[in-house]
C-alpha cells in the first residue's frame, strides 16, 4: 500500500507578501515618534513629509524596475540637476530673449572680449523671436517642462544603449553618467545656480496643490490658508499606480521580473531581453525627468552642485528597504512606497531629536544594510 506523500509545512509567513516586513517597521516608527512628538502626526508635518520624499520617492518607482532586471543606476541625482537647469537655461532664453540679443549684438559690434550668452543661446532668442514666443512666459514653461523630461528620456535611452549594445556593465555605465550629468551640469553654470526668471506659472506645480476643505494653518489670519495636498505627492500617488499595474498586470512588466530571475531562460523563452533592458532604463529615465520637472519649480531654481545630491542612495536605501533583491527577480512598487516613506519618517524623527545632519547619512547606511540582511535567507546568497 503506497503511502500518501507528506505535504511540505510551509511556514505562514512565507504566505505574506514581501514588503510586509516594512510596512510592519512604517508602523512602528510612526507609533514611536508620535509618541516623542506629537506634531508629528499633524497634518502639516505629514504632507510635508511626503511632498520632500515625493521627488525620491517617483525616481525609486523607475529603480524598481531597474533592480529587479538586474541592473542599477547611479546617474538618477546628477541627471536631476542636469535636465532641471537645461530645462531652466530654456525657460529663461525665451523669456529674456529681447534683451540676450540685444546685448549680445551690441557686444559684438563694440568687439568685447566677453559676450553675454553663448552663440547657442543667442540663436535660439533668435529663433523664439521670429516664431512670436519671445517674452511669453507660457510658452517659456510649457517648453522648459516638456525639454527637462525629453533631456532625462533621452539620457535613459543612452544608457539602456550603453548596456545593451556597447555591453557595459550598468554599474560602470551609470557610475560615468553619474560623473558626466554632474560635470555638465556645473560647467553650463559655471559652479552657480539656475534660477528661474518665471514670475509664477514654473513655480506654480511645485508649490500649488488642492485644499482640503475645513482646514486652516492660520487662524488668526484674514484670509484663511487651507492645508494643501500638494501636486508633487498627487503625481507620485498617480506614478506609484501607474507603475504597479504595469509591474503586476502587463506584459512588460512580467518580461522584466523575468529577466532578472533568469537572463538566459529569458531568452530562450522568446524575450527580446535587450529590448527590455533598453525600455526600462528609458522609463527610470522618464520618471527622473518627472521629478526633475516638480523639483526644480519646487525651489524655482536649480543648484549645479547641490540639487539631486546623493538621491541614487536614497532612491536605492527605499527600493531596498522595501523588499526588492539587489540580484534581480524580486520586487514590488508598494514595497518601495513603503520604504520611501519610512525613510522619510527617519528622517523627520531625526531633525526632531535633533541629531546631527552630517550624522544621517550614516543611519541610512545602516538601514540599507540590515534591510539587505533581513532579505537573506539561511543557504541563500544573495
């Protein structure tokens, strides 16, 4: 008499989802700086929270994607500062562009040393003139938004070729655009700042969003002023969506977690793996374009040297946290909501307790290496 073979005892939290860890520990640090703080759970301290953390937290969707094939970006916070003060440079070129080619033709007809803009710039004050755009600050920010996410696209397609067909390591491809984007960006504005020559309308997505009704930070006011749900935090709710359904519920997103499970069976499962590759370092791309796009109307300038400083860590620190696998195939959009959110809660609990800002990186260090150490498994390299 055969006997019946013994169904494996799995344990039950092998049947909870990935980022249930994470969330646990969201929780947690959310009931324990309440409890220290009880401004914390206002609601001008959350929405500030999650509209600081929005701009990481939209590039980190694109990371996702970018860890589970395998791979890795380290470009995505100096390609920030590039795309933002290009698009910046364009904003004010249409809106100054009387006054460039003035100055500059009077510059050139005194035969100075020094001209006021580059012969680029010049041209195109030229080109907005003569198609009637010149002063007008619309078209100067619907150009400048449209040119910061085609700058960020095109550079994910570069690295996705770099990749793909000049078959460079991701490591070494986003390291030297990490160099490249950041050099480029400082030497455009000679070590300085763009800053927006907008009156309103750049600044106007960056800092606006819609009024909660009932609400009012400033009672003793004249005029009352709403709580504001901002348009960085509605976009990244919007992009989290997006990003899930294409992660869980498309093609595309099941070649991707395919890719990283198993590159070769991959292909000799008819997945045009290069294609993939070269699609998802576009959309990382792209969403760092988004968030260029929000950050720099945010500060309605752009730093050279500062702005998208250290974001690869962080974008990595919540991608991570979240329960993605540095080595690919594993992965979820809602774990790395949740990982940005705890380190935006980290850090909010950090500047109440008053601890050292030249002290935080080396608490996200950490939290990036026990989040890797929990992810392990006994026999399992990761």
């Amino acid at each position: 008499m055969s006997e019946t073979p013994a169904i494996p005892d799995r344990k039950w939290t092998a049947l909870l989802p990935s980022w249930t860890g994470a969330l646990a520990a969201l929780v947690l640090l959310v009931v324990v700086t309440t409890a220290m703080n009880r401004t914390f759970i206002s609601g001008e301290n959350i929405f500030n929270i999650l509209r600081q953390w929005s701009f990481v937290g939209i590039i980190a969707l694109g990371m996702t994607f970018v860890i589970i094939l395998g791979g890795i970006d380290l470009s995505v916070g100096s390609l920030v500062a590039f795309a933002g003060g290009v698009g910046v440079l364009m904003l004010n070129t249409v809106l100054e562009a009387p006054k460039l080619i003035a100055e500059y033709d009077a510059a050139v007809q005194a035969a100075a040393t020094h001209l006021p803009c580059s012969g680029f710039r010049y041209a195109l004050a030229k080109l907005f003139t003569s198609l009637g755009m010149a002063g007008s600050e619309g078209a100067a920010v619907a150009l400048a938004f449209l040119l910061i996410v085609l700058v960020a696209s095109l550079s994910g397609l570069l690295t996705g070729t770099l990749i793909t067909k000049g078959r460079l390591a991701p490591f070494i491809a986003t390291l030297g655009g990490l160099a490249a984007y950041r050099s480029l960006s400082l030497a455009i504005a000679d070590g300085g700042e763009y800053r927006s020559a907008s009156a309103g309308a750049f600044k106007a997505i960056g800092t606006g969003g819609i009024p909660i009704p009932g609400t009012n930070l400033a009672p003793n006011a004249a005029v009352p002023v709403p709580l504001l749900i901002p348009w960085p935090v509605l976009v990244f709710i919007l992009l989290a969506v997006l990003a899930h359904i294409l992660l869980t519920r498309t093609r595309f997103g099941r070649y991707v977690v395919a890719v990283g499970c198993n590159e070769r069976a991959a292909v000799y499962s008819a997945v045009n793996v290069n294609r993939i590759k070269l699609l998802t370092y576009v959309l990382t791309g792209f969403l760092v374009g988004v968030a260029a796009l929000l950050l720099s109307s945010r500060m309605n300038s752009v730093s050279s040297s500062g702005t998208g400083l250290f974001y690869e860590l962080d974008v990595i620190a919540a991608v991570v946290i979240g329960g993605t696998s540095m080595s690919g195939g594993k992965g979820t959009v809602i774990g790395t909501v949740i990982g940005v959110l705890i380190l935006g809660v980290v850090g909010n609990m950090l500047n109440m307790l008053q601890v050292s800002p030249y002290l935080q990186g080396l608490v996200k260090g950490l939290i990036i290496i026990a989040a890797v150490l929990v992810q392990r498994r006994p026999g399992k390299e990761e």
